[in-house]
C-alpha cells in the first residue's frame, strides 16, 4: 500500500518489527515475567492513575524529576554506585531510551555497531535515524572475547557500540572487562542494555560499577521485564549527567505521560517485593537449562529470563510442534536454535510435555 507514497528507499519493503501475538495458552516468545503485579501494586498504581488523572488538562512534569530520583536510588541500591537524578533519564521504553541516543550521538554520516547475534531491533534503531550499521560478530559459543570485540571496533570506528548484557536472544553476560576494553578502545557512546540485568546470577556485577570515570558509558534498563511492568512502558539509563542533557536536546516535548510517571513510581515502591518473583524466575530458568541438558539439547549459560536452546536440524517443525501442542516460543537468532522465555511453573511444565512429545516424534521419524 506504499508503493505511491514517496517513502524514503530504505524503508520500502520492511515490515514492522514484533513477535507473533498468537492466542495460546502458553506464550513463551516475548520475554515477558509471567506474574502480574501484586495485588497491592495493582491497588496503589489504581490510586496513582485517579490522581494524574484529576490533572490531566496540565502536561506532565517535563523532566519527571520525581521518577527520575527514585529511579536513581534504586539504581544506587540494586547495581552499588551512587547516583542521583541528573544522572538518570527516562523514556517511554528502552527502545525510546536507544532511539534517543542515537537521535543524539549517532545519524547520518555516523556509524552504530553491535555484535551478532543480539537484539533484533538494534539496526532498526540506525535505520531509522539514517545511522550506518555494522553487524560484527561473535564467537561460536556466543561470548565476546575482549580482543575480538577491540579488533573489531578499530577497524570501524563506530560512534555508537551497543552491547546487551545479559544478551538478547543467547542469555549470556558480558563480563566487565570487555565493557571496560572496548570503552577504551573507541572515541564513540558505549551502551550497555541490561534490559535483564536483574535476572543476572548472584555475583555478576552490574555495569553500572563501571559509570564513574566513564563519561561516554551508558547502561540501560527497563521496567518491562523484572518490575512485570511491560504494559507501562518504561525504560531508563545511567549515565554522566552530560549524556543526559544531550538527551533532553532530542526528547519530544512532555515525551512521558503523567500517568506512566506515576505507576512507574508505585512499582518502585515496592521493588523489594517484585523482586521476589525476579528470584523464582532465576530458579525456573535454572531448573529449566538442567532439564534441557538432559534432553541432550545445547544450552548457553543465561543470566536472563530465557533461554537459548538447539541445535535443531528444522527448527521451524520444532516451533511448529509446539504450537500445535499449545506453546508459542519464537524463532529467532541463528537457524538451528529457538529461544524460550521462563513462564510459571505450570507453563515449564506443559512446555517440557510438549517439547518432549515433539523431540519423540522427530526420533521416530525415518
């Protein structure tokens, strides 16, 4: 339907991004935390909302300085450096926090990078702030040696490196020193995206440890994933005060609504206790590797709320028998391997039912 319209060249024939929304009962392809918010959150964030409610014929707090500071103290507390409101900023999402950086230090006649395979979304972002893209690469087992990673970044020279961490769609960490070396190795933006950094193993630091001395390294997050926030939308970042006001340049006016500033508050509150499902998810997605392995089935260690699992000789007549048995995981990453988010205990069940009927099936297959 755009054929007519005068869109710009690289835009013809994409389609917009997302995940499969299929009914199903069990759906394990979006990341999502499985356990709504407690019932006293739900209770709070109803009375915030009346509240903003009453004065919405007033834009909202244009710097959401309120957020901002919470936001920043729970930071201090979870990831052990001290910040404050300055440096913290928020967006509607962490894909509005990635786009805005871009917005800012990269565009046209500059270059993003980052390290496949990893977020999907990523080379969407420089396309579309008319940013030049470059895919690099990892090792065979996922993980980024310090010197691939270095290597790689001098000979592009990129303005924006995005590295997740834990890594989205493999689950694996990137450990500090490989941030440290490719920070020291560019004049560009480092971005850390720990949209799971909550679900990472006890012991495994936080990048945020990194920020101070650091003023071209930022370190994402979001509310989606361990706040059970993803209807909210809101995601944020840590980083030099100056990379904040660069930011607040490209912002659109009044960008978050004074009702996702309010709720997101309330979840705040009570991040002790969300928390809490963060740790029982840990331990399904640990019981959940252990019970792969054993089906012979290859696991990179995850520090996040999924799993990669293969290698499938047909990964699509696996994801198609789990979809006839009632569970939608998502294709995505190299061919032979499926990603699986970790669910309730009784979704890891009808899961592990289903997988083993379908790998039972392929072992009688001629």
């Amino acid at each position: 339907m755009t054929e007519r319209l005068p869109l710009r060249p690289e835009l013809r024939g994409a389609v917009p991004y997302g995940a499969p929304q299929l009914d199903v009962p069990v759906r394990l392809n979006t990341n999502e935390n499985p356990y709504p918010p407690p019932p006293v959150v739900v209770a709070e964030a109803a009375e915030a909302v009346r509240e903003a409610v009453a004065g919405l014929n007033r834009y909202p707090d244009r710097e959401a300085a309120a957020l901002r500071a919470d936001l920043a103290a729970y930071l201090t507390a979870e990831g052990g450096v001290a910040l404050d409101a300055a440096s913290v900023w928020a967006a509607n999402g962490s894909n509005e926090v990635m786009l805005q950086l871009l917005q800012a230090f990269a565009g046209p006649g500059r270059t993003a990078m980052s390290f496949e395979p990893t977020y999907s979304m990523y080379p969407e972002y420089a396309r579309d702030t008319a940013t030049r893209w470059v895919a690099g690469v990892r090792a065979d087992d996922f993980s980024l040696p310090a010197d691939l990673a270095v290597a790689q970044v001098r000979r592009h020279r990129p303005d924006v490196v995005l590295l997740a961490s834990p890594n989205n769609p493999t689950g694996t960490v990137l450990p500090l020193d490989v941030v440290a070396a490719l920070h020291d190795a560019t004049t560009g933006m480092v971005v850390v995206d720990e949209a799971y950094g909550e679900f990472r193993r006890a012991g495994t630091p936080s990048a945020l440890t990194l920020l101070p001395g650091r003023p071209r390294l930022v370190v994402t997050r979001t509310m989606s994933k361990a706040f059970a926030f993803a209807g909210a939308r809101l995601g944020y970042l840590a980083a030099d005060a100056a990379v904040v006001d660069a930011l607040r340049v490209v912002r659109l006016p009044y960008h978050l609504s004074a009702v996702t500033q309010a709720v997101a508050r309330v979840a705040l509150r009570h991040a002790d206790a969300l928390q809490q499902q963060v740790a029982a998810l840990r331990a399904a997605r640990d019981d959940l590797v252990g019970w792969l392995r054993a089906q012979g089935l290859v696991v990179p260690d995850s520090d996040a709320n999924f799993v990669l699992v293969g290698r499938f000789p047909d990964r699509r007549a696996v994801w198609e028998g789990l979809l006839a048995r009632g569970v939608l995981v998502r294709e995505v990453g190299p061919p032979e391997w499926l990603r699986v988010t970790v669910g309730t205990d009784t979704e890891m069940a009808a899961l592990r039912d289903a997988l083993s009927a379908v790998l039972a099936e392929q072992e009688e297959s001629p």
